[in-house]
C-alpha cells in the first residue's frame, strides 16, 4: 500500500508546482474564545471540482464563507487568482455561491431571478436575455423563465439557484450543501447533473457537504475536516483506500477498526490471528490500528481455507447486498457480501493481504501536562491528585502524565465523577467502545469502555489507578522545558513495581484533592 503521509506530501508539492486558483494560507476563525477554524492551508487547482466534507460543526460551511467573503478570517490570508481577498468584501471576489436554501428572490420570476446580477452589473438587454437563456439550457429549464419560483419544485428551484451563480461567470463556484433537501433520488440525478456541468463549464468548484457518498461521487478531490482541522486531502480512492486516522477510516465508508500489533514489515496481528499485508516501516512490535472494509472480507462455509471461524448474529438485506455481523474471537466483524449466510451459521472469514490497511495510533495512552507538587502529589487538570512516592523530581517540576483508556471510568451521574465533560466521537473497535469525551477542563480524555454511549452525552469521569504486569499506569515523566504536544523528545519513565496487596491498601488513599 501506498504511504499515506507520503501521498499527502505530494500532493502540497503538485500544488506548489503548478498553477491554482485559491490559496488559504495559515487561516483561523474565532468566535469569541472558541476557535473554529484552526490554521487551515488548502490549495485549489483551476478547473477542479473540490469537497469539503465532515460532520455538522466541523467548520466546513464557515471555510466556505471566509472564501466567499461573508466572514472574514481571525489569522492568515486568502488569495484567488493569485491575489490577496482576506479582507475583500463578497461583491468584488470572482466567486458566486449557491445555498442550501437556495435564496431566491420570492417575487421575482425564474429569468428575474437568474438576471438579477447582471442587471447590477447595468449589462445591456441583450446581453442579458443571450446570458439567461444559456444558463437555462445548461440546468435544463428552457420552458419555465417566466414561471413564478414559488410554484417550482425543490429540484427546480435549485437549478434556478445555480443557472443564477453561473450566469455571472465566476472563476469559482461555491456550494454550500445545495442537495440537501432534496429527496434521494432527485439528490442522485441533480449529482449526475452537477458533474457534467462542471465538466462542460470548466470551473473550479467548492462543494461543501456531510455526505460521503455524495463527496466519493463528484469529487477530483476531497478534504475531511473534524473539530476545525483538515484531518486529510487526496483523491476519492485514496480517501476511501488510504485513510490517514481512525476518523476518515470511519467516516468515509463502513469500516472495521481494530486495535493490532504490527510484528514485523507484511505481517500484523490482530484479533487474536496473524495476518499476512503490505504495509511496510511501523517497526517490530508496534501497536496500530488495522481497518478492513466489510466488502473486502471473503465469507464462506466454515473449512480448512478460514483465517477466522465464527458465528453469524446478524444479516439484513440492503437491495445489492447482504450486510452481516459475524462474532468471532470474541470480536465482531461487518461483513458485506451478496451471498447470504443465515443468523447462527458457522462461517469462515478469509482476507488478502492488500485488503488490510495498517494505521500508525494517534495515541497510545492520555497523555497530560501537569506540575509535580510534592513528593505524593501531582496537578493536572484543574485538580490535585495523590500519586505513588517520587524521590528524583524537585516539587515544582513540570511533569507529563499518562492515564491508560481503560483507567478511566464514566459515569451517568456527573456528581458521581471527579470531573465532567460530553462525548463528541464514538469509535468502535470490534470488542469495545473507544471514546473521545471533551473534558470541561478544555482537554480531550480518551476511553475505553464496553458501555453504550452516545455523542453529546454529558457525562462525570474518574481515573482508576490500575496495573498491569506490576508496572502502574499512572507514570511521572520530567519535563524540564517547554516541549510542544507532538514533540519526538524523549522522557525518562519513573515507573514502581507495586505487589498487589499494596495496590489493594494504596487504592483507598487515592483521592483528589480539591
């Protein structure tokens, strides 16, 4: 398989290269404290049809905005065509864009509509009837120039929406979900048509939109955003085929992520197999994510040929083909075939080596900045906590803190936690939950739990001061110096061997302090 951050290094280097049309540099938008936009750099070839996708919140719509005009940018600039708009208002930008709510004119017909700009623009007569009956004959709507808007339907009104961008003939034309309220199957035809108008008109289009089908349809390129960051940029095979993190492998697609042990170069562990790849330099050993899309896997008869033996919970017919859960291992797999196995079949699984796609782990743990404030006790989070004697740190020192998934422990009833926060990514990973939950704090906190959550359930936290094979989870690292989050500096571990009959006394001293 191809190397993801390699693919994407590439990619800035073509930009770099060759001519584009918009160039967003550095560019962050705050409202108030809250940043929602977090130093976005994107480069758009002319001619290309680009989507902006992700979930609702993630600052696609207002990246579209910052590049209309309607908003401006708290930090970097914007260029088109080479020259700098960051502060240029909407009406001397060459863009023109088309809202999800179309925004027509209620008492204006469909020509008066469609003609508005140009008659701003004190264009002759003339020029204006040739403009409007070719932007009518590109959306297909020849017959209906003087047919009131109101009395048009969903479909309809966005074709007018768009005749009316495209009639002014803008160097780029942005989208802002203008699909949305359509139905399904008038959404699939007016996709249909949106491609072949791009290619007809030759314009560079931005499309902004949730929908990953719609985004693998229409798109040259794509870029996935969450929480104010491009997570990655490519084509729509290497989205779906190379995605960078778990959050494009399981927003793009259906997809089985799964935790793993990269054992050597080609071959990875996971679910209790090991299983022959292509991936290439995560090192001997090393925790990865693996993801397998549920049509890549092979079910058949249970036989000598199965990697994986197991049972068949669930199958639902979806009109192409069957989609089924099969548990095995003590892990549940989607499974997407056309051949159908029936609930409490045995069935074996079989993959290919190039079907398995190896991530390297964001994390391996929580990881906290906080300050050693004596011998027993640290700060992080607001909060003061006891921790296991440290002898070789000055109090004051600052120090980094790691938690285990598992060692934090969520509960209903926010009382009931030593602090709270929402859980806003829910990730499963075949056996277990994992979850992002925001903390009130303002740190993101990563679990591990089989408990069912849901996005945006408010929820108290605490962490358990667990072990494994002797070594506590709670570890003391000395920072002496500033050292950014993604740094590749090295700690040194301060870690005790504890007998688990004082880890049964010590638990009942481990409180927070307040």
């Amino acid at each position: 398989m191809k190397n993801t951050v390699i693919l994407q290094l590439n990619y800035k280097m073509s930009m770099q290269q060759s001519n584009y049309i918009i160039e967003v540099k550095g560019v962050s938008k705050f409202f108030g404290d809250k940043m929602v936009l977090d130093n976005i750099n994107l480069y758009v070839k002319k001619g290309e049809f680009v989507t902006v996708l992700g979930p609702s919140g993630c600052g696609k719509t207002t990246l579209l905005r910052l590049i209309a005009g309607f908003q401006t940018a708290s930090e970097g600039e914007i260029k088109i065509a080479g020259k700098e708009i960051t502060q240029t208002p909407p009406h001397k930008r060459p863009v023109n864009t088309v809202f999800q709510k179309y925004a027509l004119f209620p008492h204006l017909n469909v020509f008066d509509n469609i003609a508005f700009g140009l008659k701003l623009k004190k264009i002759s007569k003339q020029t204006i009837e040739k403009k409007v009956k070719a932007a009518l004959r590109m959306v297909g709507m020849t017959d209906y120039e003087y047919r009131d808007v109101n009395s048009l339907s969903g479909g309809q009104q966005q074709r007018v929406a768009i005749a009316r961008a495209i009639v002014n003939e803008p160097e780029v034309l942005l989208l802002d979900e203008p699909l949305a309220a359509l139905d399904l199957k008038m959404r699939k035809d007016m996709q249909m048509e949106l491609k072949e108008m791009h290619k007809t008109l030759g314009i560079t289009f931005i499309y902004v939109t949730h929908d990953q089908e719609e985004a693998l349809t229409l798109s040259d390129t794509i870029v996935v955003m969450s929480e104010g960051k491009i997570q990655q940029i490519g084509t729509p095979v290497d989205i779906y085929n190379e995605p960078i993190n778990s959050f494009v492998a399981d927003f793009i697609g259906e997809s089985n992520i799964l935790n793993g042990t990269m054992i050597q170069d080609k071959l990875v562990r996971f679910a209790g197999v090991e299983f022959e790849c292509v991936d290439e330099g995560f090192g001997e050993n090393m925790p990865v994510d693996v993801v397998v899309r549920p049509e890549d896997w092979y079910i058949f008869p249970d036989s000598d040929a199965s990697q994986i033996s197991g049972i068949v919970t669930s199958s639902i017919f979806k009109g192409v083909h069957y989609e089924m859960v099969v548990e095995a291992n003590g892990y549940e797999f989607i499974v997407q075939d056309y051949h159908h196995f029936a609930v409490g079949e045995q069935v074996g699984l079989l993959i290919k080596p190039f079907d398995i796609h190896i991530m390297k782990k964001e994390r391996v743990c929580n990881t906290f900045e906080g300050e050693l404030t004596d011998g027993t006790h640290v700060e992080f989070l607001g909060c003061t906590f006891e921790c296991l004697p440290v002898v070789d740190i000055e109090p004051g020192t600052k120090v980094k803190v790691q938690v285990d998934f598992k060692d934090i422990i969520l509960q209903d009833n926010e009382e009931d936690g030593t602090l709270t926060g929402d859980v806003r990514f829910i990730l499963y990973k075949g056996d277990h939950y994992h979850l992002t939950v925001s903390s009130d704090w303002g740190e993101d906190i990563f679990v591990d739990t089989n408990d069912v959550w849901d996005n945006g359930d408010h929820v108290g936290w605490f962490m358990h001061l667990w072990m494994m094979r002797g070594i506590s989870h709670w570890e003391i690292l000395p920072n002496f110096s500033p050292i950014p989050r993604q740094s590749t500096h090295l700690f040194i571990l301060l870690a005790w061997p504890l007998s688990q009959q004082w880890y049964v006394s010590y638990w009942d001293i481990l409180l927070p302090i307040f």
